[in-house]
C-alpha cells in the first residue's frame, strides 16, 4: 500500500536520489538503507535522514492502519511498517510502501481461518498449508475458538 508524503523538501528529495535504486521514472530508497544513512558520518546526511525517516513516520498510510486496527481486533498480532520510499520523477510526488506483517506463524494461521483470500490460487496454497501441520492448524483453531472467534474450517475436507 502506497501513501504519498505531503511534507517532503528537495534536501530530501535529492536524498533519495542519491541513496535510492533508479527504476524506470522513480528512485526507490529501503527502509533499512535510510536507516543506515541516520548514523552516517557525514551530519549533513544524517540529518536529512533522521528527517526523512521522520516524516515518513509522522505520516502512516491511513487505509493501512484500519486494517491493522481490523486485524487486531480480531485478536490477530501484526505489525505495520514502511519498507520503502519512493521519489516519482515525472510527478515530482514522494510516497511510501506501507506492509503489514503477522507477529508469528500462528498469527498468520489464525488469519488465514478467520479471513481466506477470495483468489483461488492463494486460498488453495493456504489450504495446502494448513493441511500440511495438522496439528498447529488444529491447537490454533481451538484458541480462536476459546478466544469467542468462531471461524468455519473451510480447509478441511
């Protein structure tokens, strides 16, 4: 999920034209690489990267987060974070790529049940899945179930 930043200057701009990969009309800077560049030796370029890294974080993908809030509601542990930063030359806009990643592989066995994806392909992989560790699928569905989540065994048979 994509959410462009409104507060981005041109030292950050030009900062992720440096330290960003070029791809087609746009530079992509990951989140690990800005990370690197706030302990930079040189302050100039820490500076902007502490910046930088800050806007990104003062400004999280709203739809992203409801569906975070959704999730957890649910009882579902999962983290939000921005994996990269992108710089779009022809419209001149700044935006970030926002993934929301389960807390473990319960969590996301407990998603899959309560939750399968309408695609086909992902659906049966999960099924594939599910029925490849019986057992954790089975301790799993019985902790949403004590948990008041009553989720249908669409995997099984």
């Amino acid at each position: 999920m994509y959410d462009v930043l409104p507060v981005v200057g041109q030292e950050e701009i030009d900062f992720i034209k440096r330290f960003g990969k070029p791809e087609a009309e746009s530079w992509r800077l990951a989140m690990g690489k800005l990370g690197k560049q706030k302990r930079s030796m040189s302050s100039e370029v820490a500076q902007i990267a502490e910046r930088l890294h800050d806007i990104v974080f003062q400004n999280p993908n709203r739809l992203i987060m409801s569906e975070k809030h959704i999730v957890e509601n649910l009882g579902i542990k999962v983290r939000c974070v921005p994996a990269s930063v992108f710089y779009h030359g022809k419209t001149g806009r700044v935006s970030v790529a926002w993934v929301i990643h389960t807390a473990s592989a319960d969590e996301a066995m407990k998603l899959a049940m309560i939750a399968p994806p309408n695609d086909a392909k992902k659906r049966g992989i999960l099924k594939d899945w599910l029925r490849s560790i019986p057992e954790d699928a089975k301790r799993v569905q019985a902790e949403l179930v004590r948990s008041g989540v009553e989720a249908e065994k669409w995997w099984i048979g």
